[in-house]
C-alpha cells in the first residue's frame, strides 16, 4: 500500500474515532449544533433540556448495531450515490440481521394475507388460494370494524394469541394459555416491558440483570434505560460459545456483593455468537434460575435458525415442563418475533411473548404497563397469525410455503457453513461453527502496531479494524466491543444474510483488505 494511500485511509478513520466508541458524542455533538444554528433567541442556560440536566440513563445508552460506523456506512452510499470516487462501488451492510434488505424473498403465503387484509376486495376479486382468502376473512373478522387500521386489544387481537398458544402446545408437546401470550411489536419491545418490571432498588441496592457476554446490544441499551445494573457472564469460546454454570455462579456471586441480581437472560440460539445449547445445558441453566430464584429471560427468536449438523432447538418452556415438581414454579419469559427465522419480515414488526408461572397481580400490572402503548401495529400482528399458524398440509398454499421455507433455510445453512470456512482460512482468525441464528462472531488477533494506530485513532482495536474495513471496502460490521468480549480478544458480528453471490464476493473483498491490513501493520 502506498504512503499516500495509508494516510488517506488514515485520515478515513479519524473521521469517525471520535465517535466509535462512545454513542454519546454524536448526540452531543447533534444537539451543539441544533443550539448554536437554531433562530430561537433564548440562552443555553434557558433551554429546559440540556446535556446536564438530560436523564444520565439517556448518556449511558450505546446500541452498538445501529451506531457510529453504520451512520457512517450512510453517509459513503451518499457520497457514491454523487459520484465520489472510493476504492468500492456499493456498501455492504453486514451489520444488521436485516433479511430482506440483503434480498432474501418474501414468503407469498404471508404477503398475499397481508394484502387480501389490507386492501379486502382482493379476497372476492384475485385469484389467491382459498385458504389465504379464508385467513384473511378471519383476520378481518377479528379487527373491529373488519378493518386494520382499527385498534386492537393492547396485548394483541385474541384469534391470534389463541393461535400462538396452539403453536407453542405443538411445539413442545405441553399445553399453553392463550391468556399467557401477549403480542407485541417485534420481540424487542415484549422484553423491554418485561425489564421495565425489575426497576426497583431493594434494601439500598440496585437490581441488576445477568446477560451473556457477548451479548445483543438491545439487553445493554435497555439495562442503561432503565437504570438496571448489567451483570455479565462469559461464554465460553474455546467450547463453542457454550455456557457454563460455573461461570454463572461465579458471575452472581461477584455480583450479590452490589447489586440484587434479580434475573437471567439466555439467548437461543446465541446472538451474535450463533451457537444453539443442548437440551442438557438448557437443564441445568433452569435449575440455576430456579435455585436463586431469578426471572428467566428466553431470548428465542432464531428458533427457526438451526444449521449444524447435531444442533436442535429446545424451548426453554418444554424443557421446564419436563423436569418436573423440583422447578416448576420457575418464572419464565420466552420470546418470539417474525422479523427473524425463514420469514424476515422485519419491518412489519411483529412477535409475541409467553409468560410462564408469573404471579398473576403482577401480570395483570404488566399488561396495564402495555396498554399505554395501545397496541402493537395490527398488520404484524397478521405476520404473527401465518407464522403460528402456517398452511396445513392438504391446503392449497402448503406446498409453495413448505418450498419457499425450506429454500431460505437451507440456503442460511450453506451460507453458515461459508462464512465460517472462510474466516477460519484467513490468517489471523478463528471462527466457531454457526450452529444457529444469522451472524459469525470471528475472534481476530491484531499485532501490536494495529493496536498503537487504533489507540492514536482513539478507537478500541476491533473498533478501527471494522473503521478501516468500512473506509476501504464499503463492509460495514459491528466490532466485538458493541457486543462485550473476554478481555485482551478482539471480535466482530457479520450476517450470514448476503445472498450466496454477494457473500462469495464480500468474504472475497475482506481476504484482500484483510492481507494488506496485515502486511501495513505488521
């Protein structure tokens, strides 16, 4: 690489140190600008909001997936799209679990329900399959006014918790009350809500939630929110991302010190990390909750998102219904959304929630808790219905839905198995088998010269790898350190979700800049 090309790219990512490591400054600097441009004549000292009286939790709060480098990653398609002269013709946003921007193809079954409710003279007038029209009647007839544009209930339209419970009975083989299940605007705000109840100091201490390390960004940010205390616990990289009930009592016990650690958080299949736990570990991490009476969290929204050879999903409510009397007053949340598994409608926001041996006064206030948001959006709610209920066998859409869903999943699978091999070939990295869900969280080894550049860019060192990628590539990933990581690794999230031409291409770009940012820093 050329002197001149080095202090180019350089100069690239100090354009955005200031910002990578912290989500604050951007804001800082955001509401800076908006006060000294703004015709409003008043003073600083009279603005009512300002960075020193702002709610400290605000300033706390870092969304790693939707951060810094992906504003970034914006404003270089800008600057493409007039004309400007890069190294790359197009951004690869790798960074989000986003599906169907990646170009994977919406199920029909889902879309033709979706536009038969939306615009209902397609029922009569097209020629979609019978039972599509006949779900979409059925819809119809459960909204008021037969219309989606009405509310609904606030924790979602009956029919289709009643289908959701069916669904759930099916899967794990042991009943579900529809009265359990609460539907929700993607799995995200169900889990906020759910956090929101933890918010109290007990006996001068603050309550404090344990989640893995790495971890998904959404747990971290909404910990911050609230005022919550995060309490890590380390997954074990060197055995697949695995967790062991050492390190989670090793965990609470560190952090009893401080905090009332009042629940636990398992996501399964892992993200970002992607492996699935065995029905053994699943065993003993409910018997961990339930011996120190934790709320357990179960993040499931890739249940649907297993590849590896051996690897199967187990719900965390079957596994706690089956182990009988010595658990089963164990408080359970369990978490659901369409935005991910084989549908990849996330833009339509829907998911749902099953709440399990929760006391029921404190149910009946969570539900109230939601109410004030009125309800999640009625056209995700629909997603939800096809999804709990999917055509049956025998039905006129089954054989084109069973098709288009065994296509996305196992091309996810191929693309698993790619992205690891690929990283695994490359020097300098170690990449564990995607068992599940739609990431690779490779580990990287940086010398010690990427790590003096990137503390001169005042950038964590997996921070300025995935700067000087952006810069130089146009792949956007998210760094390890969004995530958490055992201390002295350096990591980064990617989707497996480009499709198979565009991946091939993309690993093929990162080899390339990967060997010259070797041969600069080495």
């Amino acid at each position: 690489m050329s002197s001149m090309r080095i202090m180019i790219n350089r100069a690239a990512a100090s354009r955005v140190s200031s910002s990578v490591m912290r989500l604050t400054e951007p804001v800082e600097r955001a509401v800076l600008l908006s006060q000294n441009t703004s015709s409003n004549l008043r003073t600083m000292a009279s603005k009512a909001v300002t960075m020193e009286n702002i709610n400290p939790n605000i300033l706390k709060l870092e969304y790693a997936v939707r951060g810094p480098l992906v504003i970034r990653a914006a404003e270089i398609e800008k600057e493409l799209q007039k004309g400007a002269k890069k190294p790359f013709k197009k951004v690869i946003k790798a960074n989000i679990g986003d599906a169907h921007a990646m170009g994977q193809v919406p199920i029909t079954f889902i879309r033709q329900v979706l536009a038969c409710v939306s615009f209902p003279e397609l029922i009569d007038k097209s020629d979609f399959p019978k039972d599509v029209k006949q779900r979409a009647r059925e819809i119809l007839g459960a909204c008021g006014g037969q219309s989606v544009g009405s509310y609904s209930a606030s924790h979602g339209i009956e029919l289709i918790r009643r289908h959701v419970a069916e669904y759930i009975a099916a899967r794990d083989g042991h009943p579900a009350r529809w009265q359990d299940v609460c539907l929700s605007s993607g799995a995200s705000t169900a889990i906020k809500n759910c956090l929101q109840l933890l918010c109290n100091d007990i006996g001068g201490k603050k309550s404090g939630v344990m989640i893995p390390i790495p971890q998904y960004p959404l747990y971290s940010a909404s910990l911050a929110e609230y005022g919550l205390q995060q309490v890590g616990y380390y997954l074990d990289e060197s055995s697949n991302w695995g967790l062991s009930i050492e390190e989670l009592e090793r965990s609470l016990k560190e952090a009893q010190k401080t905090y009332n650690v009042r629940a636990l958080v398992v996501i399964n299949p892992g993200n970002p990390t992607g492996q699935v736990l065995t029905r053994a570990n699943i065993e003993a991490i409910i018997k961990f909750a339930h011996k120190h009476g934790l709320f357990l969290f179960a993040d499931e929204v890739y249940q649907d998102n297993v590849y590896a050879k051996g690897s199967q999903f187990f719900s965390f409510k079957k596994v706690l219904r089956e182990l009988g009397p010595e658990v089963e007053s164990l408080e359970l949340a369990s978490f659901m959304s369409v935005s991910k598994g084989y549908m990849g409608e996330c833009g339509l926001r829907g998911g749902w929630m099953e709440l399990v041996n929760m006391q029921p006064d404190v149910q009946q206030h969570l539900f109230k808790c939601i109410s004030a948001m009125l309800c999640p959006t009625v056209l995700g709610q629909a997603v939800v219905d096809c999804v709990a209920k999917p055509p049956a066998k025998g039905e006129p859409s089954y054989e084109l839905w069973l098709k288009e869903k065994t296509a996305v999943l196992g091309s996810l699978g191929e693309r698993a198995h790619m992205i690891a091999e690929a990283f695994n070939g490359m020097q300098g990295f170690k990449c564990n088998v995607v068992q599940g869900a739609m990431y690779a969280f490779p580990q990287i080894a940086l010398s010690q010269r990427a790590v003096g550049a990137a503390r001169a860019a005042a950038l964590a060192p997996d921070a300025y790898y995935a700067s000087r990628l952006l810069e130089d590539t146009g792949i956007c990933v998210v760094p390890g350190s969004g995530f958490g990581q055992a201390p002295g690794t350096y990591h980064f999230r990617t989707t497996i979700l480009p499709q198979p031409a565009l991946l091939e291409e993309m690993l093929a770009i990162f080899k390339d800049f990967h060997e010259k940012f070797t041969r600069e820093h080495s």
